[in-house]
C-alpha cells in the first residue's frame, strides 16, 4: 500500500522498508514471542518519487534525523505489529508532510497602539500602588 504524503506526494510501497523486533512493555508473556516493535525506514536521498527540490528540502530540513540519507520511524507503543505498522506510517506522513510545508510568511513588525501603552502604563501604576500599601507605615 502506497503511503499518501499530500496531493502532490505519494511514497511508493517498494520504497519503505520494514523491520521487526521484539518490544519491551505490556503484553504479558506473549511480548517474549512476537516481533511487535516496528522500524520504517525510508532512504530520502535515493527516492526515486521526489523532485531535485523536495529532496533537497527533505535533505536540509530533516539533517538531524537523518542517517545515512534514510530516515527511520520507531513505533512500539501498542501490542500488535498491525497497530504499531500504522502509527509508524502516520508519524512518517506526518514528519513528510511538515518537512515539505512552505516557510510561514515573516512577520511585519507593528508599533504598539497608543490605547495598549496607555493600558500597560495604568497597569504598572496600579501594582506600584498596591506594593507602596503593602510597606509598613514610616515609624515617627
């Protein structure tokens, strides 16, 4: 089953690799003999599906999760190998997805409205005038 990253992204199944071990945590004694504990790992550098500028994108903005060009996906939270296989492809999907996302516009800087200033300034008035209530009185 192909992994759908956006519309103008699907990551063919021959491109994810798959591997299983054996996971710690709840499952009683059953956890001894089943490989739930799940890798998914997909090699960025030499996907075939990604254009020269999504992979460089993918490439710059995932370099510290990346090894060897591949990115690797753990998933072993749940009990069945089922379970943890779909929560490895939604975390991959998810990862994908805000990697390829356009940078946000930047921000304009504003001036402070003079309403805001006049409301910080009687604000300060206001906690100076309840700590000087809080001073004992001048001993005379």
């Amino acid at each position: 089953m192909d992994l759908v990253v956006s519309p103008a992204l699907t990551i063919p199944s021959s491109e994810l690799t798959w591997r299983f071990s054996r996971s710690s945590g709840p499952g009683g004694q059953h956890v001894n003999t089943s490989d739930s504990r799940v890798e998914l790992i997909w090699h960025v550098a030499g996907s075939a599906t990604l254009s020269e500028s999504q992979r460089a994108m993918l490439l710059s903005r995932l370099a510290n999760r990346l090894v060897a060009g591949s990115i690797v996906v753990t998933a072993s939270e749940r009990r069945s190998q089922l379970r943890n296989r779909e929560t490895a492809l939604a975390r991959l999907t998810e990862i994908v997805a805000t990697a390829l996302a356009p940078d946000a516009a930047p921000r304009r800087p504003t001036k402070a409205t003079r309403g805001s200033k006049l409301r910080r300034l009687a604000a300060k008035g206001q906690r100076s005038e309840t700590k000087q209530q809080r001073r004992r009185p001048p001993q005379e």
